[in-house]
C-alpha cells in the first residue's frame, strides 16, 4: 500500500472505486496481507482505543477486576483473556482495543452517521468531515501468543516497581523469549480476528488492533530488570497508512446510499434499542406535512337566550376580508392570510377555545415572518383579536 495518503470522495461510488484499487494494486504487487478499515465521523481525532483517554490506563486493571466481579457469570464461557477484553468493550467498558471492520462499506457508515462541531483556523465553527482509514496487516486469532500477552496486561496493575523480568513472571511465559523480543511484543500492536460468538462483531464484520502501549525504562546493564509501566498512545502509525475524507455535506446523501445496500443502524447493531432508532430515522422521511394539534369536540348546548341562540360561532368571510385588507397591502400575503384564517375558523368554539386561537396566532405569524412583515406577533394579535371583536 501506498503511505499516508489522502483522498476526498463525493459519492459512494467514486468511495468504492478507490477501495477497490487499493485491493488490485496489492494482488499485483503479490501482498498477501488482509485489508483493514476504520471509519470516524470526525476527521481531526487522533486514533486510539477509549482506555488511552482521560487517563483511564492508570486503573485499567482495577475497572476490569470491578466489572468482571459484578457479573462473574458473564465471563465464564469467555475461552481467552481477549475474549474477555472483547465483552467489556461491547457493554461499554473502556479497553485497549480498537474496532476495526473488514467490510468497507462499514466503515463508511460509522465515518457518515454523526457529525462533531469544529472550529476552523478563522475561527469559523462547522460540522467535522468524516474519514475511512484503511491499512493492512497479517491477522491473529483471538488466542495467538501475541494477543494473549497483550491482553492479559491489560488486567495486570504496574505498581512503579515492576520489572521486565517481574512482568515476564506475572504473565506466566514458559516459553524461551529474549528481552529484545519480549519488549517488541510489549511495545507493538496486533491485528486480532475475534470468535464469531458476538452477533454485533458478525454484523459489523469486525475486527481489533491491540496495542501493549508499555514504557521501558533501562536504567541497569541487565535489560531484564528494566522498570515497565503503562502509557496513552495513539495509533495513528499503525492505522493511518491511507486515509478517505468524506465531506460533512454528502455525509446524509451517503447514508441513503448504503441504506439500498442494507447498511444502517438496524443491520449493524442487532439490539432492540437499534432497531426502533432505524425505524424512527426512516419513518421521519415519511412524513409529509405537519399534524394539526388536538382539539377536543364539545356538542354545543342550546339555551333559550334568543341573543345566544342567534350569535353564530362561525365567521362571514366578509369580515375575514375586511380585517386583513385593512392591516396590508399586499394582496399575496392577504391570500396567505385569509387562507389559514378560514381554515382555523372554521372549527366549533374557535373563538372561545385558547388552543384553537392559539393555533390560529401561529399560523398568521408564520406567514408574517416568512414574508418579512415587520412585528408579527403584534400584527397577527391585532388581527384576531378583530375577528373575535367582529362576530
């Protein structure tokens, strides 16, 4: 793969076609390794797993024993320390790991789906662009020796004092292991294929980097009794090998693109709570027109009062005519006017009833303020205060 390269796409096809070249370029340069992608709706983040964030590395081992102690149960059918790993991310615990997918598509949806404000360098706030990051790697399974040792320090506490050697120890490697060798494990990453046993992982086609992300410090001849601890990093070397920038204006346009291919938030994420916020965001595009606001229905009661009996609630568009010709002058708005205005007059009681005449004061002034009338609320009061002084 070429480095750090950076492309803006505007479409999902011009997308498609540019993962599509990375792929042929690698199978004519005989490169064997397996395509990853990472997708953020934010273009400016640095790339790092959530435990490298507010200083959180600090207590990593202790907010695992904490979660692990609360649902015991849940851990029990877990086959690997990454496995384990694996769990605690998907209910919402910070880790090391970093979701990646295989699918492009994906990856795209997750760069599309939400936007962040920024700040320009004029000071100009807008929404972020989305970005795809694309790299390559030889992937492992979840139970390799490099993902297991890098997932088990996750749940080790480094207490200033521990030691290459102490480490080597507390992780339990039996195996023949230089300290040149061991430190390369602790200071790299490893693309780790999980077991299928997740449906969110299966949907989303996923996959994690894990990173060990530990300090050396040598300060003795013997390089074993080196002092080690945690540190933040972010992965930008090991994921930011080609870049696909994806501006915030096509972003929605995008989303209904994959939308026909079966990529939304119901696909990728099977809970229930996905499924009824995909609904909602379809049914949203369904609407058409607003819904007028409830009015109950009350039958009106005939007395004998002769001046009851002959004052009609309904209004003569005569007098509809006369208030709103007398209040402007442009007959365009005075057609918009009377309209909403015989619409809303025509209901029982309108006089009468707040929330009619309130529905009545909103619509005049929408149109008001829609065709630049100056003060009109004050206006639009004026007017149906008219019409209820004319009945």
């Amino acid at each position: 793969m070429r480095n750090k390269e950076t492309i803006i796409v505007n479409s999902l096809s011009e997308y498609t076609s540019e993962v599509t070249g990375i792929r042929e370029r690698m199978l004519q340069d005989g490169e064997s390794e397996t395509l990853f992608f990472r997708g953020q709706c934010n273009s400016v983040w640095d790339i790092r797993p959530s435990i490298f964030r507010e200083s959180l590395v600090s207590v990593e081992s202790r907010i695992i024993k904490t979660a692990k102690s609360r649902v015991p149960s849940e851990f029990r059918e877990c086959t690997s320390p990454f496995e384990e790993l694996t769990k605690l991310q998907h209910y919402g615990l910070p880790t090391r790991l970093l979701d990646l997918t295989r699918n492009p598509l994906v990856a795209l949806y997750f760069a599309c789906c939400s936007s962040e404000k920024v700040v320009d360098n004029e000071g100009i706030e807008m929404y972020s662009d989305g970005v795809v990051y694309i790299c390559s790697g030889y992937e492992e399974s979840a139970d390799s020796f490099n993902s297991t040792i890098l997932a088990k320090i996750a749940q080790i506490d480094f207490d200033g004092e521990t030691t290459l050697k102490l480490l080597k120890d507390k992780l339990r490697l039996t195996e023949e292991l230089s300290a040149e060798a061991f430190i390369k494990i602790l200071q790299g990453s490893a693309f780790v294929m999980p077991s299928y046993n997740n449906s969110r992982i299966i949907c989303q086609s996923g996959a994690f980097l894990i990173t060990g992300s530990i300090n050396i410090c040598h300060g003795d001849e013997d390089i074993w009794n080196s002092v080690v601890s945690k540190c933040v990093r972010n992965l930008n070397e090991a994921v930011d090998v080609k870049r696909i920038i994806i501006p915030n204006e096509i972003k929605a346009d995008i989303l209904d693109e994959l939308d026909l291919f079966n990529i939304n938030e119901s696909s990728l994420f099977p809970e229930l709570e996905h499924q009824m916020s995909h609904v909602k965001r379809v049914g949203s595009k369904w609407v058409t027109n607003d819904c007028i606001p409830f009015i109950k229905y009350e039958h009106r009661r005939l007395v004998e009062d002769s001046d009851v009996q002959q004052k009609e609630m309904a209004i003569d568009e005569n007098i509809i005519d006369a208030v709103v010709s007398s209040k402007m002058a442009d007959e365009g708005i005075q057609s918009q006017v009377k309209s909403v205005i015989k619409e809303v007059v025509a209901y029982p009681d309108w006089n009468i009833k707040g929330s009619t005449r309130n529905e009545l004061l909103k619509k005049v002034k929408r149109i008001l303020v829609q065709n630049g009338i100056e003060g009109p609320e004050m206006l639009a009061q004026v007017i149906v205060k008219e019409l209820i002084h004319n009945i």
